[in-house]
C-alpha cells in the first residue's frame, strides 16, 4: 500500500512487527485482514504522533510501538466481546432461512434433527410439568397470570388480591425451584 509520502519507512516497519506480533499472540486479529489492521494503526498513529516526547526517555520507535500496541489491545478486546455476544443473538430452528415462507428452516438442514429435537422437547415438558407440580396452587396462578395471560407484576398482585412485595417474593421461590429442579435457562 503507499501511503502517499505520509509516513516514512521505519513507521512502517514498526507497524508491521508490531501487528505481526499481536496477530500471533489474539487469535480474533487473525481473521482481521492484514492491511485493515495496519490502515487501522496508522490513521491512530497519524494523530497522535505529535505528542512524542524525548524527554520521556523513550525512542520514537518504542513510543510508536507503544501505541500501536494498545490500538491493537482494544481492537481484541471488541473482538472478544463482540464474539461472546453473538452466543445472545440466536435464530430459531423453526426461522425460514431466506424470506420466502416455503424456505426450508434450519431444522430442515441439520441432519436426525427430526429425531432430536422431538425427545429433546419431550423432555423438557417432562421436566417442566414435574416443577409445576411442586409449586402451590397460588405459586401456579401466578405462573399463569405472568406467563400465559401476559400481566404485568402489579396487574397480578390485584388479581391475587397480595402485595407487589409477597408476589416478588413467590416469583424468587419459583425461580429457586427451577434452578433445582434444572431449568434456570427456561426461566424470564
């Protein structure tokens, strides 16, 4: 790439060694393109390379390595947790793949998912009809009055004629129960 003359020869250098080396140590720079990381560097290195100062003890060359280094540090960091957010932004099995609604879903895509899936809920209703039956009637009316007719908090507390307070608490109780009993991923 050439820089039109902006930069001379030993900050490129330096630019290179230095994304070499991190792009070893952070595996996520790895799948970043070479030259956009450099492009990346210089633009930083572009600004604030005035702020040098030899009184520091420290050689242009380290200053500059220092702060390619930390551009670096912080494009892994958001890398890593871009990467670990994307674990909360899942698609159903049951989603069409493309927008025509005859598109086949991915469960249509993943091989024995017809087999799986079915025991795998089966299961899971298993399990959730076993905790629901360890609740108390009122513990079960609430379930009810949240989860299936939608109300808020307080619209339940009026329903069951109980505190805003005692409804919380009864909420933490049901959620105890669950975590026990295995479904503390199945829970709002």
């Amino acid at each position: 790439m050439n820089y039109g003359g902006l930069f001379e020869s030993w900050e490129l250098g330096v630019a290179k060694k230095v994304i070499d080396d991190y792009r070893k140590k952070y595996k996520c720079l790895e799948r970043e393109g070479f030259d956009d990381l450099l492009q990346e560097c210089l633009i930083h290195w572009l600004d604030v390379r005035d702020r040098y100062d030899p009184g520091r003890g420290a050689s242009k060359n380290t200053f500059m390595a220092e702060v390619i280094g930390n551009v670096l540090g912080q494009l892994a960091i958001k890398a890593n947790r871009d990467k670990r957010k994307t674990i909360y932004e899942s698609v159903s099995l049951d989603e069409p793949l493309n927008d025509d609604e005859d598109s086949p879903t991915l469960k249509d895509r993943i091989p024995g998912s017809e087999d799986v899936l079915p025991q795998i809920e089966s299961e899971l209703k298993i399990k959730l009809s076993k905790a629901f039956q360890k609740l108390t009637p009122q513990q079960q009316k609430l379930c009810q009055l949240l989860g299936e007719e939608g109300l808020t908090i307080s619209e339940a507390s009026r329903r069951l004629d109980k505190h805003r307070m005692i409804v919380y608490r009864e909420i933490a109780r049901i959620k105890e129960l669950f975590e026990k009993e295995g479904l503390k991923d199945y829970l709002k």
